[in-house]
C-alpha cells in the first residue's frame, strides 16, 4: 500500500494522548501533600488488596499495577496508600476531554486516560500535528493541573500512534513518520507493542519470534499459524507496516461485575448480598447498553478452598427480578468456605432491537417494572430502589472504574435519603 508523501498532503493522521500515572496523579493533584512521594491506589483499604495505580516515584520502586499492598511496602518503604475516587477519576477525564476539544476534535476515548484525535487537512503536516500536541499539553496543565502529564505520540495509523505514546514517559512526544517504519519498530520489545501482553509473548516465543524484526518479516500465512485466525494475521500484518486500518464494528459478548470483600463480608451472608448487589448494577448496566442475556455464571474465590462457579440460563431476559431468580437457582451449589471475592457475569447476548419482544404478560410486566426501577435511581439517586436481597450491601461494591468502560457520572450518585426496598418472597410470584 503506497503512502502518500507529506508534501502532498501530510503523512500524519492520528494524536494520540495517554494520561500518565492517571489515578495517582489526580490525587496529587487534588492533595499538594502527596506531590513529589511514592503512593499506591488501592481499591479500599486492607492488606489482601493490590495496587491498581502507582506515582511515577513509586514506580522508580518497581512498584506497578497488580502489585500488592504487602510486595509494594517491602519495595518501597516510604509508599503511601490511597484508596481510590473513582467519581474524582471520572470528573477530571471530562474535563481532560474539555481541553483536548479546544484544540483538536476528539475523535475516540480508548479508556479512561487514553483518546485519540484524526487529523485533518494542514494539521497533518508534522510541524502543525506537534504544535498542537504541545497545545494539548499546555492547557491540560493551566486548566487541570501540573501534577496531570500526557505523553503523546503522533503517526500515519492509530496503532501506531499508540506505540509512539509509550517511547517516551512520562510527558513525551514521539512522532512516527512513515519513513521511520519499519526500523524505528525494530529497536522495541515485543511487549512493547500493543496487543501483545505475557500470554501472546509467550505464544510468539514458541513459534521461534524472538523480536519485532523477525515478526515483521513473516508473511500473512505465517502470522495466521501464530494467531489461529486470518483476520488477526491480516491485522497485525498491516499494524506493523503503518497501514491505517478502518475500525471495526464491535459487539460486546458479556457484562460482568466483580469485588474482592472486605473482611467483615468474607462469610456466607456477606458473599451473598454482595453477589446480590453485582447483579442489580450487571442487569442495569444491561439494560443501558441494550442487551438481553441467556446466560447468566456467578463464581466465588475462596481463601481456604478452590474457587467454586456455577450458571443457568435465563431465556433472554434483561430485568433484574429475573436475574436475581436465575441466582436462586444458582447459588444452593455453593460448597461454602471463606469467601474472597465475588464476580458475576451475564453472556450470550442479544441487542434489544434483534430480540424477539416477551409474548407473554408476566414477563412484559418485569420489563416495566425495571424500567421504573431505572427512572426512579436515575432521577432520585442510585439504588433509591432495590430487591431486598441487597439490603445491607449497599456500599459493600462501590462503583470501580476498568481502563476500558468508563461510568458515567450517575453511576456514582448512591442515594443517602429514602429508599424503597422491592421484597419477593416467591420468587415465582412477584
């Protein structure tokens, strides 16, 4: 695929900005104290958790996401722990966003610190994409904060524009022109590319790929041999030549919640209602992206036993009563012990516009009534109605933030006034 020269018409077309440090940062931001020190983000505060976040001083400490609250002590002594804001994450990203759009239009939020703009026109020459890059930069640091540092990288694809955020941290700008590919490739690590994590790294040492080199020079039946699929061959293929690739139209295969407990909820009563809770926040997350599921899996990790899951169907149903029945039938399976942590999981989707409507009355009347469930939190507050299961839960599972869905600001406005509370004695008769 011949590439258009940058005299002609600009050989640039994506910007793409990755927040560092996003989670510490802001705390940093938000607290002067903290700035300048080693702190974990932690999800809440107990020694069993783990580090989702880590400053740039703690991870001149060896001190990253995964590591545990006991690992990163022996690591770094003087670190600081923080339990996690998300709603404080979710503010700044919008008003990050705020920014960017002054400068360039925003064309995709990847995650919750990371967005890409397309270029167009004379902002694909290189001199005009690197003076907004550091237009970017400054007003994200008059308007948000110093302690908020990007680095963006600036290239003919989004994948690779991607790479170039990660050659150069924290607070970097890295360009990739079309005449740099494939060289500049050859001086990175394979893990060094997205895409490629410890699992697939793994597969590509087994098939003799030891370097970005030597999987650039494999041919598409090659690659498809390594990925088992010839999409994926094809893909990576043009990726690693610059290619600027159409997106592809996605589906999503499950909604899934899960919560490692605190130590007063690690017992029976305590998994339970937790279990509960995560299935009235999966079925109104559902219910959001318009989805109906068939399957619905809960599993349990234990701290004395192996972990334990077990699923049934639900005839394609979004409404929580008739998840929270699927649970019922579920749950009696569960062999006991000491409960670490909960995760349940709704699958084998279908959009509401491909699913055939409920025919009978019964069902439609379940529909309804989540529906007004979903008015009534959204306008009033999150879970000013709920199951009964759930009572006694209600902060056991706060909203979290994955770096791939990002909650809006209503998923985090639990009500503190009044609550109605559904109670279903017969689970066949609502």
């Amino acid at each position: 695929m011949a590439l258009q020269r940058e005299d002609e018409m600009g050989s640039l077309r994506y910007l793409f900005v990755d927040m560092n440090s996003y989670f510490a940062s802001v705390e940093q931001q938000e607290r002067p104290e903290l700035r300048g020190r080693p702190i974990g983000i932690v999800p809440s505060m107990v020694e069993t958790t783990c580090c989702i976040a880590a400053s740039y001083e703690a991870k001149r400490a060896g001190v990253k996401t995964g590591t545990s609250v006991h690992q990163a002590r022996g690591l770094c002594p003087s670190i600081q722990f923080i339990e996690a804001r998300p709603p404080l994450y979710v503010q700044y990203h919008h008003r990050i966003l705020d920014v960017a759009e002054q400068v360039v239009h925003v064309e995709q939020v990847c995650s919750i610190d990371e967005f890409y703009s397309k270029l167009i026109g004379r902002e694909c020459l290189t001199s005009n994409a690197v003076d907004l890059a550091w237009k970017i930069k400054g007003y994200l640091r008059e308007q948000v904060g110093a302690c908020l540092r990007c680095s963006v990288g600036i290239a003919p694809s989004v994948w690779l524009a991607k790479v170039a955020t990660d050659m150069e941290k924290p607070d970097g700008l890295s360009v990739i022109l079309p005449e740099d590919i494939p060289h500049l490739l050859f001086s990175l690590d394979l893990k060094d590319l997205p895409g490629i994590g410890r699992r697939m790294e793994a597969r590509l040492h087994a098939h003799g790929i030891q370097t970005v080199r030597q999987l650039w020079a494999l041919n598409l039946r090659q690659l498809q041999a390594i990925w088992g699929s010839r999409v994926w061959a094809e893909t990576w293929w043009h990726h690693l030549r610059g290619h600027d690739l159409p997106p592809k139209p996605t589906f999503r295969r499950m909604v899934g919640q899960s919560h490692v407990l605190a130590p007063s909820l690690r017992h029976p009563a305590g998994v339970r209602a937790v279990l509960i809770r995560l299935l009235h926040k999966a079925a109104a997350r559902l219910r959001k992206l318009r989805y109906r599921a068939d399957l619905l899996t809960i599993g349990v990790e234990h701290l004395d036993r192996p972990p334990w899951s077990g699923q049934t169907r639900l005839g394609c149903v979004s409404d929580t009563f008739s998840i929270l029945q699927g649970f019922q039938r579920i749950w009696p399976a569960w062999p006991g012990g000491a409960p670490l942590r909960a995760a349940v999981t709704l699958s084998h989707l279908i959009s509401q516009a491909g699913a055939t409507l409920p025919l009978f009355r019964y069902q439609q009347n379940l529909d309804r009534l989540a529906e007004i469930m979903d008015r009534l939190n959204l306008k009033y507050g999150r879970y000013i109605v709920y199951f009964g299961g759930m009572f006694g839960s209600d902060q056991a599972a706060p909203t979290r933030i994955s770096f791939t869905q990002i909650p809006d600001q209503e998923d985090f406005g639990d009500s503190t006034g009044k609550t109605l509370i559904l109670r279903a004695h017969n689970p066949a008769q609502p």
